[in-house]
C-alpha cells in the first residue's frame, strides 16, 4: 500500500493544477453572480461540478501538504502556504473566516424563514478551498523553481 506521503505531484502537473484551481474559484463567484441576475437554471448546471471538482484538486493539495509535514501534527498548517509572500496567508484567513461567518449568518436566516441563503454554503465552502488548493499548488512551484543542484533551496523546512 503506498503511503500518501510518497506521494510527489509530476511539475508538469502543478500549473494546470494551479490554473484549475484559480478558475474554479472564479466560477464560484460567477454562479453567486447568476443568482442575482436571475439565471438560476446557471446556478443548477454548475454547482455540482464545481462541488465535485474540488476533491481532485484538492487531494493533490492535501498530498503535497503531507509530504511537507512529514506526518508531524504540530507543524501541520504553518507549512501550507509556505514561501508565499505573507499577505496572501492572511487573505486566505480572512476570506476563510468570513466565510464562514457568511455560512452561519445563512444559517440564521434559515430559520428566521428564508432558506434561499444555504444554497450559497454550496458554492461558497467549495471556493475556500479553490484558494487553497492555489496556494498549495502556487508554494509548490515556487519551492521547485530553485531545485537545482548545488543551489540552496528556495525555503527550509522550520526545525522545531
């Protein structure tokens, strides 16, 4: 049985990977869109794909995360994003936060009588994650772009 952790994306794989990643969560955003312009037939069509297509890209990102952490449980999200430029790990928070703040103030309306704002948490959960799987599959390629022997690498992993 082969161990996740050995598992190493091909580099030809990671920028289509990552420009997958990037369109999804831009669909997400286009089928929010079509729900206030009136084409909910668009928001039928494209939700389950969009909800289903995450999970490939996503177990890519999760491999990768793996490998990085090395099955070490304390370290586990510090080395997600690593070697992007600190905003983007702090952008990815705030939109994670909110969310999910979005999704319990969806919540409430449900039961204050308009259940129309759950269907978003189809559409909205699924986005986070796009952004993720781009930030994975984005520090991937920059820590291999200085892969060449005899240069140090791009980052080192932390010691702790």
């Amino acid at each position: 049985m082969t161990n996740i952790a050995n598992i190493v994306i091909p580099r030809s794989l990671l920028k289509p990977a990552l420009v997958l990643s990037l369109v999804g969560f831009a669909l997400c955003f286009l089928i929010i869109g079509s729900l206030f312009v009136d084409l909910e037939f668009l928001f039928a069509a494209l939700v389950i794909p969009l909800f289903l297509g995450v999970f490939p890209l996503w177990f890519g990102a999760f491999s990768v995360f793996v490998r990085r952490t090395r099955g070490d449980r304390r370290t586990a999200w510090k080395v997600l994003f690593r070697g992007l430029p600190p905003w983007f790990t702090a952008a990815f928070y705030c939109y994670f936060y909110s969310i999910w703040l979005g999704m319990l103030a969806a919540f409430v309306q449900l039961f204050r009588g308009r259940p129309g704002w759950v269907g978003l948490g189809f559409v909205l959960v699924p986005s986070v994650f796009y952004v993720a799987c781009a930030g994975v599959y984005w520090s991937e390629l920059r820590e291999r772009a200085t892969d060449v022997p005899g240069v140090p690498p791009l980052l080192t992993p932390p010691r702790l």
